[in-house]
C-alpha cells in the first residue's frame, strides 16, 4: 500500500504561468518573423539593384549611338585640323614689285593706237560718196532757159542739210554771183563738187571735210525761185558733167 504521504515539493509538478508562455510565443513568432522580413527585405533590395542595373544599362543602349560618336570624332578633328590650319601662319612668296619704265609714255601710245584703229574702223564702214541732199528732183542737167544748166536741182524746206559727196578740202566758202551763197570742195581725185543757194554755211576754207558730213544748210539765195540744192560735179576740176549719171555711177539716184 502507497503512502499517500508525499515529501513535500518532490513530486509537484511546476505550474507554467500563462504570462511566460505568451510572451514566449511572441519572441519565437518575433524572430521568425524577422528572418523573414531580413529575406524579405534583402531579396527585395538585390531585386531592385538587379532591376536598376538592367535599367540603366538598357538607358545607356538606348543613349549610345556608335555611329553618331564615330561622327563626332571625325568631326573634332576635321575641327582640330581647320584651326591648325588658320592658326598656323603662311608664307607667301610675292614677285617683287619694280616699276615700270616710261609707263606714262606707253600709255599714250596704246591711246593713240587706239584711237586710230577707232578711225580707221569708221573710215573704213562710212560711205565713199554721199547723196548730197534730200528732196526733190526738180531741174536736170540740161539747157534751160537760153542758157545751159550746169547742175541738178534738188528742193526740200530751208535749213535740209547739204552734205560733202565726197572727202576733200574747202577751197571756196562764201558769197558767190548767181549762187547767193556757194561751197566748192576739191576731192582727192583731183575732182570738185559745187554746192550753192545754202542758207547758211557750216565749214570754212582750208576745212578737210569726210563723206556725208554737213556743210551748209539748204536756202534760196541768189538767182533762185525757192529753197532748193544747185549741185555739180567737175570730174576733172574744171569741167561739169551730168552729176545725176555720175551720181548714178557710184549707187546713189536722185
């Protein structure tokens, strides 16, 4: 038979205080739960630097453009060149100036040559014999009135200009019987033309004159019926001829 007799604290069974227990339970749940969010925490941080990384290399792709650097360097330089080249200084080799020896003589002479090629030129494009007037055909070489007329007539309004037929020198230039006023003119053939009734009288004396130039303007004066151009040739200066047949030899009808 068991005594019921028990020494006292021997086989008491420990009482566990509600209290220990819970507060147990939180630290255990509390460090298990810390390991967690440290996992947590540290897989999330390595994620992002993972992703961060990934973004900013596929930035630095997206940004780099290879070609556009290439050109880039090409283009400093084609800069460091240029500026090499204006910055750098250069020689020039220059002729050394001397003067020229008698300029102001040679330029005279080039203006000379010029001016007789100027001459020379229209000489050579102007008319050899000139129409001596313009107008109207009005009396021929032919008798006329008891007496022998020795030109032809042409009539147009006073002041119709009288031209030289021909290059020559004036050898009368002036009042004259029956002409009023007159202009004789000996050619170089040795030939003169005579012009008379003028208005007025554009050369003189001595006057070398050209083919087609004005002399003297058409008048009445003299033994005249109206403003009109007496005109006559003398092929060997001192005999007249039909001027509007030797007229007609040369191209020029009246």
């Amino acid at each position: 038979m068991r005594s019921t007799t028990q020494r006292a604290g021997s086989g008491r069974h420990r009482k566990i205080a509600t209290a220990q227990t819970a507060k147990g339970r939180i630290a255990l749940f509390t460090v298990a739960a810390g390991a967690v969010s440290s996992a947590g925490v540290g897989g999330a941080t390595a994620a992002q630097l993972q992703s961060g990384s990934e973004t900013q290399d596929v930035k630095l792709a997206a940004t780099t453009n290879p070609l556009g650097d290439a050109q880039e360097q090409l283009q400093q330089s084609a800069d460091g060149a240029m500026t090499a080249i204006t910055t750098a200084p250069q020689v020039l080799n220059l002729a050394e100036v001397k003067p020229v020896p008698n300029l102001d003589e040679q330029l005279n002479t080039a203006i000379q040559a010029s001016e007789a090629r100027q001459a020379a030129d229209e000489a050579a494009r102007a008319p050899s014999v000139a129409r001596p007037a313009e107008g109207a055909f009005t009396s021929p070489f032919s008798p006329r009135w008891g007496s022998f007329h020795y030109g032809i007539d042409i009539a147009n309004s006073p002041g119709t200009p009288i031209l030289a037929v021909m290059d020559g020198t004036v050898i009368d230039s002036g009042p004259a019987s029956g002409y009023g006023q007159w202009i004789r003119i000996k050619h170089e053939d040795g030939s003169v033309s005579v012009y008379g009734h003028m208005q007025t009288l554009d050369v003189a004396v001595g006057e070398h004159v050209t083919a087609g130039q004005k002399i003297a303007g058409m008048g009445s004066l003299g033994f005249s019926t109206g403003s009109h151009l007496h005109f006559e040739i003398h092929p060997d200066g001192t005999t007249p001829v039909d001027p509007a047949a030797w007229l007609a030899e040369r191209g020029i009808n009246v």
